[in-house]
C-alpha cells in the first residue's frame, strides 16, 4: 500500500513540475513539434466574432421575428374555465376540432378587442386533413393562457370564438 502510493506521489509532483518548464524536454507539450500560436487562416475575418457561427444567424438570432401563425380556428368552444391563482388567473380553453389530428393549438389575442373592457380570444390549431367522421373525444384540444392581475384590472369579461360558437366567463 505504500509503495504505490509513494509513487503515485511522486508522478503527480513531476507532472505538476512540468507544466512550470514551459520550454522543456519533459513538458509533454512539446514532444511533438513544440507549441505555437494560435494559426489564422487566410480567409479568416479580423475581429472578436466566433468563426464557427455563420454571419447570417449572428444577426437573426437578435433580430427574427416569429412566423406567423397560420393555425384557423376550431370548430366548437366546448369550455371556458379562468382558474384563479396568486398573482393572476389562468384561462383553459376547451374546443372540439373539425378533424382528427389538431396540433400546434393556441389561443390567439384579438387585438380589436383591447379598450372596451373585454378580453376576446381566438381557439386557433394547425390542421391537417384527416376523417371527420371520428368522435369527439379523438378531436378534442385544450390550451391555456397566464393572464396577470394587472391584465384582469380593467376586464369585465373573457370572451372565446371558435368557427361556429363563442363562450364568454364573466368576473
């Protein structure tokens, strides 16, 4: 037990030791060719950008604005709950699809709506086509929205539209 622990130590204090001689035999770091600078390409530009981030994305990382949303709006509004919690409430929407297989669901703010003392929301989902003919259970979606006490300050009601029928919840 002592012996290799002995030399254990030992190899740790002369590896230590090597990486303080910088221009050595016994740096490790120079057994191949010694050690030299960093090497710039020709094509490389000057400056403190990363090389390894294309230009284009450095600027649209910052800068991109989302895609618009292209989701049409579900069929039926079949629940509107606003869930009171600290801080705020939540509202969960429930609707019925036309077809199975919505994804991507939102509720989407009408922005028309802003001043008058109602909120007014949009049920929206990406649809593709698929059978209508399914139950209802397979075609149903839920989506929720976090609105603060200082967005619920100046709203008397929450009003949400699907294509064929809206809800509205009172407070």
């Amino acid at each position: 037990m002592f012996k290799p622990f002995t030399v254990l130590v030992i190899s740790a204090g002369l590896l230590a030791g090597c990486a303080s001689v910088r221009d050595s035999r016994v740096n490790p770091s120079n057994w191949f060719g010694g050690g030299s600078g960093p090497v710039r390409s020709a094509g490389a530009e000057t400056g403190s950008a990363n090389p390894l981030i294309p230009e284009r994305s450095r600027v649209s990382l910052l800068t991109r604005e989302a895609p618009d949303y292209a989701g049409r709006p579900v069929e039926q509004i079949s629940e509107v709950l606003l869930e009171r919690r600290p801080g705020g409430a939540i509202l969960r929407v429930t609707g019925v699809a036309d077809r199975v297989g919505p994804f991507d669901v939102r509720l989407v703010e009408d922005e028309t709506a802003r001043g008058t003392g109602t909120l007014a929301y949009t049920l929206a989902a990406l649809q593709q086509a698929g059978p209508r003919s399914t139950g209802t259970r397979a075609r149903m979606v839920t989506a929720a929205v976090w609105l603060t006490d200082q967005e619920l300050a100046s709203v008397g009601a929450i009003r949400v539209a699907g294509r064929s029928n809206a809800l509205e919840t009172r407070r």
